[in-house]
C-alpha cells in the first residue's frame, strides 16, 4: 500500500516515572495556577506541590466533562492575579480545562469564541499537564473537549500542545475500580482509532500497536490493583494520546459525545460501548491492516477481538447495552443524527453513514 503525504507534530515533553511529580520544582515557576477537581486536593496531592512554590493558586472545583461557564469563571477569578504559569492536574476534565485557562488569560474573550466562534490562540502561559488517570492522553494532544449549552464539543489549538507533561504513573494508584476500567478502555479506543483513522501513518500506527499490546496484556490487572500494570497503563496511555494527536479519533468519540452529554455516561465507557460493534463493521473495509493488527496481538479473528474489548467492560462489571444507561430505543436516531454532525467522523474507515451509525446503536441497544 502506499501512504499518502502526512507530517508529524508533537512538541510536547514528556516525563514519564514513579516520582516524577518531582520535576515540578525544577521549572522555575513563580505563581502558578494549579488546577485540579478535589479528589486531587484529598489525595494529598496540593500539599506536595504546594512545597514545591513559594506562592501558587489553587483551582480545586473541577467537575467532568468541564462547561464553558466553568472555564470562563475560573479565567475571571485569576485574570488579574499575575498568574505565570498553569498546572494541571487529574483526569482529562482537569487537563483540558487548564488548556483553556492557559490560553485564556493571555487573550481576550469568552471559551465559547474559540470553540465555536472561529477565534483562535496564539499565544498562552507555561502549561504543565499532569495526569492522574490512565486514560486520556490529554496530557499529549492539542485537543480540549468542553460542554457547550449541554452538548459536548472538541476544539483543537497550537496553543493546546503543553511544554510539558508529567506522567507519574503512582498517582493513578488511587483510580477505584470503574475509574481505572473507564478511563484504560479511552486509552484503548484512542489507540485503536489511531491505527485505523483514514489520517493514519506509519508513525502513528507503530504508536497505536505498542499501545494497544500494553493495554490488552496490563488492562485488567490494573482493575485488580497491581501496580506494575498501573504504570504500564500510564504510559500506554501516554503513547496512545500521541497517536491519536497526530491522526485525531472516529466514530467511537463522535457518537460519545451525545451520549455523554444526554445521559451522563462516563467519557470512557462512553466511547467503548460502541468499539466491539464499529470492530466488526470497519473489519471489511481495512480487511488486510487490521489483519495486521489480529496478527500482532496473536488474536484468531475479529469477532474475538470484538468480544476481548467487551469482555474487558464485563470483568469491571460495566454494563454493555445502551438501554442499562437509561437510553430508550426511541433516541436511537437523535443519537446518530448528533453524532454524525462531529467532523472526526469523518476519519473513519468505510465512510460510516447515519444508517450504518443508527445499525450498530441499535445493535447494542
Ligand atoms: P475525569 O477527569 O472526568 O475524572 C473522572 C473521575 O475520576 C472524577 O471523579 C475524578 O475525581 C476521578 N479521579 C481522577 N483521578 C483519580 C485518581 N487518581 N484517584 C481517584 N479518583 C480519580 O476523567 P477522565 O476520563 O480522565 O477525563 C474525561 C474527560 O477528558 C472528558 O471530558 C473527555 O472528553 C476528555 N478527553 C480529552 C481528551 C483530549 O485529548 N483533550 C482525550 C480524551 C478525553
């Protein structure tokens, strides 16, 4: 096969190791805005960092899938305060939530004039990204996800790639159970989507292989605890963030977002519920890549590739059907009508259309 012309861009540095928070106090910041959700604050993490600066401010009310209200409170709060630098720390609502301050207290504006207004940074303060889950790889991309009136929206900036993200795989230690299957099934996603995303390239597929390996031998003995497998989780994730980065995500994410945003399902599961179903349908169209990737992970066929993702769902007790989320059959098409309007889409594999779309939510209704 032959690939058509691509580039690669990913400017962000990566720290990756058990204690490696540590680095935090090499960076010189003076008055940095930590941003956080308050598990961090309870885990004790804000009393470490905070030994690190003389002076810092604490943001500690994130909430998941973080609103434009949100953001553009916290950039009100801290516009005026000689803020030189921003942390953020936590899962992917943290993470992303910091991108938008960063960018925002060196511009003009409201969230909602980037994200749908066509406005865009070029310019930001340090940005230090920190993740305590093993999932996102927010800490990796140029992408932020924010709830606009209701509805869950991606945006991508220059000004998004952090100066540097620290992934210390010990602060995923603490993910409860359905956190660490969430969060390691987004990873897996991001990963799989970034192999066969019409965008993908060598690099990005050599990524999204050593990723996918990791996560499938490291997945569920990260559920039950073990520690080793957490800190392969963390860096898979990490790797599979920078796949994903270069060739963006597909069906798996576009259908998410409504059925994140209408019935509050977690971001993870979200965008796994649907992965077994769009295995099998997008198998046909990539028949011998994806025989590539059956090949590498020494799995007999598809369908058995399919039930290993849903299997991974089951053993952390997620439930697998749409209607166990309180969707009724009848928001079936709204779901897919909704979906179909996310550009990345697009990036599938077999050009996925609203019926395809409507087919595999009905098949895991
Ligand atoms: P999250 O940040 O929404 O957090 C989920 C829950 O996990 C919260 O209750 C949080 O307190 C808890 N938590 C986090 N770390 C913990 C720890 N170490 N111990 C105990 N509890 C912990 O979850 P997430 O799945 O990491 O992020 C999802 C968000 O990220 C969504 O908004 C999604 O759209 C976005 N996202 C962004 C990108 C990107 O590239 N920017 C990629 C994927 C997802």
């Amino acid at each position: 096969m032959e690939y058509p012309p691509f580039q690669i861009w990913n400017p962000v540095k990566v720290v990756y190791g058990v204690g490696r928070i540590d680095t935090l106090k090499e960076l010189g910041y003076k008055k940095p805005l930590v941003i956080c959700d308050p598990i961090v604050t309870k885990l004790g993490l804000i009393e470490k960092i905070k030994s690190f600066f003389n002076e810092m401010y604490i943001f500690s009310e994130i909430e998941p899938n973080p609103s434009c209200e949100l953001i553009d409170k916290i950039v009100t709060s801290y516009r005026n305060q000689n803020v030189d630098s921003v942390i953020g720390i936590g899962g992917g609502s943290s993470l992303d939530t910091a991108k938008a301050v960063s960018g925002l207290l060196e511009n003009e504006g409201s969230i909602v004039d980037y994200l749908v207004g066509g406005k865009k940074f070029n310019v930001r303060k340090p940005l230090v990204l920190i993740p305590t889950t093993a999932g996102t790889g927010s800490e990796v991309t140029n992408v932020g996800v924010y709830t606009y009136r209701g509805l869950k929206k991606p945006m991508t900036s220059d000004m998004f790639w952090a100066d540097m993200a620290i992934v210390d795989p010990e602060l995923t230690y603490s993910m409860p159970v359905r956190v660490t299957a969430s969060t390691g099934l987004d990873a897996f996603t991001h990963a799989i989507e970034g192999f066969w995303a019409k965008s993908s390239q060598p690099y990005t597929e050599g990524l999204a292989l050593t990723s996918l390996k990791m996560i499938f031998e490291n997945l569920k003995n990260s559920i039950n605890g073990d520690k080793v497998a957490r800190n392969n989780m963390a860096l898979a994730a990490t790797i599979a963030g920078i796949a994903f980065s270069q060739t963006r995500t597909t069906a798996a994410h576009a259908i998410s977002f409504p059925l994140t945003s209408f019935y509050g399902i977690e971001h993870g599961i979200a965008v796994a519920l649907t992965l077994p179903q769009l295995v099998l349908w997008t198998y046909p169209h990539i028949k011998s890549k994806m025989d590539g990737l059956l090949r590498y992970l020494d799995i007999d066929n598809v369908e058995t590739l399919a039930e290993m993702i849903e299997k991974l769902m089951i053993i952390a007790n997620i439930p697998t059907r749409l209607r166990d989320y309180g969707v009724k059959e009848e928001d079936i098409e709204k779901i897919a009508k909704i979906s179909m309007e996310a550009n990345i889409i697009k990036l599938t594999p077999g050009d996925i259309t609203y019926d395809d779309v409507v087919g595999i939510l009905r098949k895991i209704f």
